[in-house]
C-alpha cells in the first residue's frame, strides 16, 4: 500500500492532491503499575526453578550420603535411627556424623546405641538382641506344694510357677517333702513365653515298722510323734533317730537308716525301768561325788541312779575325809541326800634362810618362819616373806599320817634375777654355750723372765665382770654348713678337715663375723658387727648378738683358776701331760713342721671337737685342735698399768685380730702357752673360733 492509498477519504471534503504527506497523531503511553502485586515470574516458572533446586539438593545428598545397615537377630526387628536418615530397602541413607539407634522386637529387650558414619565408606552393624526371661509351670504327679531349683540355685515360685528365667538351657530341680527330687534339663525360650514341665515324683520313704517291750510307747522322730507301738510308719529316707518313751521307763533312741522303698522291721525294744534321782547336798559344798567308782560330778547336784538296785556313793574334798553311802530308788523317785563330811589336818614345818621370814598361807599372814603350822590336807599355796629378798613360793598338800617341812631359801633381786638365767643354752645352729659370771682381776699377757714368751704378750691389769655365754665348742663344719652349705674346710696333705665333727677352718675372720650376724638374726638377737657391702666396719657393743670371745674373756676362761693364771692346758710345767689336746704328735710328722716325738694323740691333723676332756669351766680345746680367731683388733700395749681395763673389747678399727690358742700344728714351747697370742685377718687350715654372746 502507498501513502496515497492510506489517506482515508472523507465524502463531505473535496478531494485534494495536497493532502499525499501523513500526519502524525497524538500518542499518549499506558500508564505501568508500580505495585507489589506485579510477578517477576509466572507461577509456572518458579515451579520449574523449585524442582531444579530440589532436584539439585538430592543429587548432592545422594552423592554424599551413605548407607546404615543394621542386621538384627531376629531379622524382623524394629530398627529406629535418630536425625534425618532415608529408609532404603534393609537399610537407611544417612549423612556422615553421630546417630542413636534403638533395636526392638516383640518378646526381646530393647537395644540402644550410638554409630558414627565418616564420609568414607558405608557403615554394617550387627545388633543381637536378647530374649525376655521365659515362665515355667511345674506340674506335679501327684500335685503337691513343690520347691523350684534352676541350676542348683532356688528361685521364688508360687503354685509351681517360677517367673523370669533366663532363656537358655538350665537344669531345673523340684524338691518337696516325702519325695525323691526330680531333676531335668529345659530349654527355655524366653520370649516372655510361660512353659509347662511335667514332673512325675518318686515317693522318698519307707515303711518301717517298730514294736517295744512293754507295748504302748509313744513313737516320735526330730520331735513329730507318730504314734504308739506297735507302729508301721513311713520314714522319709536317711539317718534317723526313733524316739521310743514310757512313762516310768527310760526313753531309748534307735537310730534308723531309712532308703527310699525299701521297707524294713525293727528289732523289738526292751524299756528298762526310768532312773531315780538323788538330790545331793554337802556341808561343806563341793564335795566330789562317785557313783559305784564313777566320777558324777560335785555337791550340790541332782544325781539319776538306776531304779531297783543298790549303789554305792563316794563323797571326798581336800581336807575332809572321804564319806560312804548305799542307797537305792524306785523308778521315777525324787530323794534328798545331805552330807556332813569332817576335815582332816596336818602339819607343816616352815624354816627360811635367813630366819624370821613372815609366812603367808593361802594369802594370808600365818606366822613367823620357825613354827609349825596345823593346816587341813587340802592344797595350800605358802609365801615365805622378807624385806629385801625375794619372795619365796610353794605349794603343799599336808598329811595327817606324816609331818611336813618347807625351807624356803630366800635370794636377793640379783640372785632371783640370775636364778631365771639359764645356765645352758643351745644355739640355732645346735651349739651348746655356758653362763659365765666372772668377777674377777687378772693379768693378761707373760713375764719377761718367762720362757718361751713372745714380745706381744704384754702384761695387762684386766677387770672383768660382765656376764656371758660361751660356746663349749669350737664351732662345727655342720654347724657352719648351716650358714654356707657348701662351704669345704678342704684337707692337710691329703688328710681331711672337712668331716662334720671336725671344727670348720680355712675361714677368715670376716667369714667368722659373717656367721655370727646371721646366727644372731635367725635367733632373733641384735647383731653385734656392723657391715657394709659383706665386710665388717666396726661392732656394737651393746648387742646381745652372737661374736667372738673378746681376748679377755678367752684368757679368763682359759686361763683363770682359783686366783691364778694357768700357763699350758694341762698344768704348769713340760712334759705335755697324756690326752691333754690335739696338737703336733708323732702322728703328724708328714704334715706338720714339728712334732712332739714322745706324745701321740690319734689325730694328724683335726680332730673332732670334745675329744679330750674338758678345763675347770667345761670348756673343750681351749688349746690345741684349732688355734682360735678373737673378737679384738691387734694391737700391742706399752707395759703394765697401775689401773685395770674394765671388760675390754679392743678397738675400732685395724688391719688384724687377734688368734688365741695352739693348734694341731704346735709343738713349741711359745705356741703351748696359754699366753700365746698371734695375729691375722686371712684364712688358714689350723685356725677356727668359737662364739660368746654378753647377757644384758
């Protein structure tokens, strides 16, 4: 169309060519709304964005989930998961992270628990759940009230029904009175389920049948009567005991072996007639009764005699005299029965040293010591008394046919004390060792002008007073074994040493310190020599322990008699007098360096200890056999003092100690002597010891 052709023509105007431009019109635009109301998008456009995001979120939940799966018994379980979890098939898809679960099936307990799932992998997880207890009705043939036992342990139970058994198999056990147990193993299923078991019961008596002489007594068993005889009752199985009484009969007890079914006939009990009683009173009570020579008891008493006979009653106390009586009752009778009995003295002499003691009798002041004292013959108890002693105590039990005497000697506290002092002991390895008490001032050591004398044997003023034991032995290879069992004392020249009997040797003095430590704790003593490291450092003179003698007390012993200081062993003077010690005799001549040509004492070399006779203090091989190590240090002092050691003990410290005695090796002159002194610290075959110990 042309512009021309879309002038519109109107038929009340003249047509004109002028009119070929197009004019514009007025044009006003539509007014747009600025209101709320307005969607951005159509309804159906946000539906389709809204399953876009939905759609998206699934997609990202499904790649990053990941399966729960619990397997349950019993399969058909209820599983329950806490939080966002999608149930899939046997399972459920969850996101990584922490979830409660809860496992419930009908008849089982329920199970909770918690499961982590990590982003991993998925997760399987096996829950068993456990059965509810299961009921049981036990039915009896016959019915009877029963007792429910599920394995040996008894459960409640009313009218056989036993309630919340655990599931599983159990044995169950009925028990009842009168009826053999029934036992039997049940399954129980659980599941709150109530089952039957049937129980056919075997009767647990026998009938036994029970007759008496005379006929009529009462029947009873623990306490049920029964019946009278004669009788057949049932008995329930086991030991019983048939109570068969009689008014006027003694009651007599049958015991009865009952088995189950096995029915059994008495043999006929004969009632002897009851006893009698005899109601007994002494003047002066407790007086001791015998009835026909059997000992009943004391006054006051009720005594059953056998009816219809006589007896013969024997009444005695200490100071009385013995009263007699024949007597007999009917059955069931009640007599009295008084006795008047009539005391009986004696006399007892008292004395004491020192005189006029005071005496007490039975705890009460009697008299002065010196009198005779007239006393019943019963036991009484004397004390004899004096200021300033001890008091002295006896028992004594006077006669009436004979006079008796007590002397009481009475000792000072010191005396008493040492009179409780044993004056033997053995000890724990199975030595025996003596009580010494000297009290005495001597001079150790040798003159100058004595011959043989050695320069060490300086004189020493010696005060001795404390008291000690001492062995009466040199110590034993058997006695030191006990401390070291496989200690050898080896041999001389192919001669032994080592025999048990032999003294122990080839030790030091450490080991001989050693050894006296622990026979001191095996016999619970304080011990006297302080250690380090298994080496003695020093000594505790105040220990009741175990030691060596001290060089004082060995010359005492050895040595001291009557005042004087013997000088050998067996006097004063050469030649050595016959079986006076073991030392080098002519026996020795292969071994030892020199002999005493004219002496044979049997042994080369050691001989076993107490072979010779003992000194004055009965001690052995005080010289020869072993020359023996002392408890002293070595030193060697500067000359005779004008003041005496009191109870020395040598020093603290050195490098030896002293030996003492001669040995099986000795010959000499200066070896012989009791004042002989050597030194050492180191092992040898002819040096051994002896223990001492103080008494405190």
């Amino acid at each position: 169309m042309t512009a021309k052709e879309a002038v519109p023509v109107r038929d009340n105007e003249p047509a004109r060519d002028d009119t070929s431009v197009i004019q514009p019109i007025g044009f006003t635009p539509a007014q747009v709304s600025t209101g709320s109301n307005k969607l951005l998008l159509s309804p159906k456009a946000i539906a389709v964005v809204t399953c876009l995001c939905l759609g998206a979120l699934m997609l990202v939940y499904l790649l990053v989930a990941r399966s729960l799966i619990f397997e349950t018994q019993p399969a058909d379980a209820d599983v329950s998961v806490s939080g966002f979890a999608l149930r899939l098939g046997d399972g459920h898809l969850v996101l990584p992270g922490k979830y409660s679960y809860t496992v419930t099936a009908t008849g089982y307990l329920p199970q909770s628990g918690e499961v982590e799932i990590s982003s991993d992998s998925n997760s399987r997880h096996a829950v068993k759940l456990e059965r509810l207890p299961g009921h049981l009705q036990v039915v009896t043939e016959p019915r009877v009230p029963v007792r429910i036992l599920v394995n040996g342990a008894e459960v409640d139970s009313s009218d056989g029904l036993a309630q919340s058994i655990p599931a599983g198999r159990k044995r169950i056990t009925v028990l009842t009175e009168r009826y053999l147990p029934f036992s039997k193993e049940v399954e129980i299923e659980g599941l709150d389920n109530t089952q039957t078991l049937t129980a056919s019961l075997r009767p647990a008596w026998a009938n036994v049948h029970i007759t008496s002489n005379p006929a009529g007594a009462t029947v009873s068993v623990e306490g049920k009567i029964l019946g009278t005889t004669p009788l057949t009752a049932e008995l329930v199985q086991g030991d019983r005991v048939v109570d068969i009484s009689l008014p006027d009969h003694k009651t007599v007890q049958v015991p009865v072996p009952v088995t189950a079914g096995v029915d059994q006939t008495l043999q006929t009990v004969d009632l002897a007639a009851a006893d009698g009683t005899l109601r007994v009173v002494s003047t002066p009570p407790g007086a001791s009764i015998t009835v026909d020579g059997e000992y009943r008891g004391q006054a006051p008493m009720d005594v059953a005699l056998s009816s219809n006979r006589r007896h013969q009653l024997r009444f005695f106390l200490d100071g009385y005299s013995s009263v007699e009586h024949t007597v007999d009752v009917r059955a069931g009778d009640l007599r009295d029965l008084n006795v008047e009995l009539t005391a009986v003295f004696g006399d007892v002499a008292v004395t004491s040293s020192p005189p006029e003691a005071q005496v007490f009798i039975d705890g009460k002041l009697a008299g002065t010591a010196g009198e005779t004292f007239t006393l019943p013959t019963r036991s009484h108890t004397i004390t004899v008394r004096k200021a300033g002693y001890e008091d002295y105590q006896t028992t004594i039990v006077p006669s009436s046919k004979l006079k008796q005497s007590v002397r009481a000697v009475l000792l000072t506290g010191e005396q008493a004390r040492w009179s409780n002092v044993p004056a033997e002991i053995t000890h724990g390895a199975g030595g025996k060792m003596l009580l010494m008490r000297p009290n005495s001032e001597f001079t150790m050591g040798s003159s100058r002008r004595e011959q043989g004398r050695q320069a060490n044997e300086v004189l020493r003023k010696i005060s001795l007073t404390r008291p000690f034991y001492i062995a009466t032995t040199e110590v034993t290879n058997r006695e030191y074994r006990h401390y070291q069992r496989m200690h050898s004392s080896s041999h001389a020249n192919g001669v032994s040493l080592d025999n048990d009997s032999l003294p122990v040797v080839n030790i030091s003095w450490n080991d001989a310190a050693l050894f006296c430590n622990w026979l001191s704790a095996r016999d619970g003593l304080k011990e006297v020599y302080r250690t380090e490291r298994g080496r003695v450092v020093g000594f505790d003179a105040s220990a009741n322990g175990y030691r060596m003698p001290t060089e004082a007390e060995w010359a005492w012993a050895a040595r001291y008699e009557r005042g004087s200081m013997r000088k050998f062993p067996w006097g004063d003077s050469l030649p050595v007098g016959k079986n006076s010690g073991n030392y080098a005799d002519s026996s020795a001549g292969q071994i030892a360096p020199a002999v005493l040509r004219t002496y044979n004492d049997r042994y080369p070399a050691t001989a076993p200890v107490a072979s010779f006779s003992p000194n004055h203090l009965g001690l052995f091989d005080m010289g020869g056999n072993v020359s023996e190590w002392i408890h002293d240090l070595y030193t060697i002092g500067t000359g005779l003092s004008t003041k005496a050691e009191e109870n020395p003990v040598g020093p603290q410290d050195g490098d030896y100690h002293v030996v003492r005695g001669s040995s099986w090796k000795h010959a000499g002159l200066t070896e012989l002597r009791l004042a002989y002194r050597d030194y050492g610290a180191e092992a040898r075959n002819d040096v051994g010891f002896r223990i001492a110990r103080w008494v405190n």
